[in-house]
C-alpha cells in the first residue's frame, strides 16, 4: 500500500522535535512543511481546523488521516519498517510487557520532566514548592540513566535505545541549555548522568539531522521573560540573537 | 511462556473498573485483589510502595513487572489472544494508524470527559466556565456516537466496539447515575445518543460481570459532599446508602 506523509511542524517546538528525531531514526520519508505560528498559514488551518502542532497528514490509497500529539504520532512512525524503538519478541512482535513498562517511565518521569521545562520557561521567580519539585523531578532522571544509559536500562537490563529516549530529548536538550544560566532552579542539582546520555545520544544520526544551537533555547526564554514572545516564528535563526530591548 | 496476573483494584474505582471491563472482554484470567483505600493494607504498599491503583502485577518465567496506569494495563491486555478491541490488518497485526487515530479520541474527548467526571464529584457549586466547559465535552461525545453507534464509529466508518469504548464506560457510568439528580451541569444537555450507546454496550457479559448499582455513584457523591469521604473503602455496599448525618 502506498502511503504518502505530510509531517506539519516548527523546528523549535519541542514536540515537533520529538517526531522529527523519531522519524529519522526510522529513515520514514516525510514532505515536512514547517508551519509560522506566529501567523498559521490559511492552508495549514484548512488542513489542520484544530491547529494543533505537530501534525501528520497520512495519505493512503483509500483514506486521508490528520493525526496530532507527539506520541501518538512517534508511536504511529515506530510501526513502520525500520530500526525498533520498543523491543521486540523473537518473532519480531512488539513485547507488550516491556513497552508498558516504557510507558509507564513515559506517563510518569518524562511528563514530569516536560513540566519542569514549562516552569522554566514561563517561570522567572519560581517559590520552594517548585524549585523542590524540579530538583526531584531531575534526581528520578539521574537514578534512571546511571552513566548515560538508555532509558530503558534499569526497568529492562538492556542499555539499548527506545523510543522514550528519543520523547525525553528535546526536553533535555533544554535542560542542558539553561545549565549555565545561573538560574535558581539548578543549584545543588547534579546533571552528571544527564550529560553523559545527552553526549551519547547525540552522535546518533537522526539526532544531528534535526538538533538545534542550544543558544537558541537560551534566545527564545530570554523572548519569554521579555513579554516579546508570540509564538514560534520562521525562520528558526530568529532564535540565534536575544531580543532587542 | 506461563504468565502469572495479580489486579490490584477497588470495584468502584473508575480507573480500574476500565481494567475489569477490559480484562473480562479479553477472557484474561487474573487473581483479582480488592485493595481497601481508605486502610492499604501493609502487604499492598509492599508489592507496590508507590501505593497506586489500579496495578497489576505480571509474572513470568523469568520476570516480575508491576504495572499501573488504567490505560497502559489495558493496552496490554489488548496484546493478550482473545477478541480484538484495536482494529486489525488482515494478517491479525494491529492496524497502527486506526490504532492512532483512536488514541486521539481518548487523549482529546475522553480526558476532557474524565475532568468532566472530577469536576461534577468535587464541585457542588460550578461556575459558567465549569458549566460551559461539561455542555461541549457532552456534546463533543454525542457527536462522535450518532445514535449510540461505538466511539470509533465516525472516524473509522465502522461501528465496532474498540478499547475507547470500555475506556469511556466508568465514566459514562457516572454521567448517567448523575442525569437526574437537578445538577445545574446538566440543564439543557441532550444525552440521547450517550445514553442509547450506554444501554446497548451494557449487554456486553464482560460490562454485566463487573458493573455496580448506579444508586452508588449517587451515594458516594453524597459522602464526598458531605465531607464524609476519606477514599474508597470495601466492601463496594457501603456504597447503597447515604451517609448518615
């Protein structure tokens, strides 16, 4: 069956980001149409009523499907051909047991963690309640990962990429952006596991197609806490200077 | 391979009632035990210190695996031989992009219907953005099942039941055991559609096996209004009567 894919997304949103790393480590072939969201282009809200980002138009020969939802999507994409991000019984059928266990790391750690980012983001005087939170939220991922193993290492005694690898990235990559921002959050908190997982995954050649200058991590919170930030827009150099005061 | 099931649930709990529903449609045997909420007993907190519910506990050959969320215990269930609740490719493998396409109905309309649930329980006195908010989630459901047909029905132009719809039905449940209690929530809302589907997926063996008396949703709502509730205890009768004030 045919199918033909239309991958809607910005470079800097972090879900979109998500997919696109899951794609490529698939080798998929997407049309990948990036999206302003400062100004949604009449065609992408012609496609997409909902507006949601990212999104994925799949074309078969006997239908037309608009999905959303970065999981959703990189569950969609793990079932093509391709290298396995969830592992696999010997007859090469998803083992459901250990995918449940990865999404229970994915329901509990890797939301947890995606709630820590918006709390820095949005968050330039965060109280004890938060900064508790988020230094505990980051030791559950360090107990995860001892020396940058895969995710799925001590739930699976196997130190072997998954795909909760792959959702917990670009949320990552900003932690590892701000490190040095001297923000309140970061103090007394050790990255060491951390940082060893962020170096090793990202020699993987899915991840250097599609990663970003952190700078630009650093450049779009410093828009946010400026009241200068309406959205993601295009290009994503917007990103590689601060804003102009 | 032998494969050991231990469910951890209390039979009013909505989340594992999705379980019950699910496991009894699949015809998967487990030894179920019923975990009082209001005392957890020792050896509870012990199979599983995080103390969450429902959990199912799996084990294997070579494995002992604690689960728990009702979603990722139902999708493993779903991998289990018996009758199919995702749709299938000719070849039995699951058809992912159906499969994806009822994931965003739960994780769009059936979530908002699971705040829709919460807010009625806690909430005596709603405000018009509460209100307003539970008429378009109701709505939004009528839509997706045109004269009681199943949830994946007008995405997929099929009217065969799926795990959407035993996800939906604790909470269903609920709105129907609500519907005539003079609730300002339901003042011109049309459930005609929730409750056809209602009537028609309860002749299901596997809904008849474990639903309770509507009348114990009405009266646990009683306790949790009268702050007489401290978590579900057991067993489920103490639930056919009011409080006692």
């Amino acid at each position: 069956m045919s199918i033909q894919l239309e991958l809607f997304i910005h470079p800097m949103c972090p879900f979109a980001q998500r997919v696109l790393y899951v794609m490529a480590y698939k080798g998929i072939q997407c049309q990948i149409k990036e999206i302003d969201l400062v100004k949604k282009p009449d065609w992408f809200l012609e496609v997409n009523p909902k507006g949601l980002m990212p999104a994925l138009k799949v074309t078969t020969s006997n239908r037309v499907c608009l999905l959303h939802d970065s999981i959703v999507i990189s569950e969609y994409f793990e079932s093509f051909p391709g290298p396995y991000l969830y592992p696999r019984l010997t007859n090469d059928v998803v083992d459901s047991l250990e995918k449940a266990v990865l999404d229970i790391i994915m329901s509990t750690s890797i939301d947890a963690l995606k709630r820590q980012i918006g709390q820095i983001y949005y968050n330039a005087t965060p109280n004890d309640r938060e900064l508790g939170y988020f230094r505990r939220t980051i030791a559950v991922v360090e107990d995860l990962i001892p020396d940058g193993k895969y995710f799925g290492f001590k739930a699976l005694g196997k130190d072997e990429i998954t795909l909760i690898d792959l959702l917990a990235l670009p949320l990552i990559e900003r932690i590892v952006a701000f490190k040095d921002l001297g923000l309140p959050y970061y103090q007394g908190v050790n990255l060491q596991n951390i940082l060893s997982w962020y170096s090793r995954i990202r020699q993987l050649p899915c991840v250097k197609a599609y990663e970003m200058p952190l700078i630009r991590y650093v450049n779009l919170r410093k828009y946010m806490q400026s009241n200068k930030y309406e959205g993601l827009s295009l290009p994503a150099s917007n990103y590689d200077s601060p804003p102009k005061i």
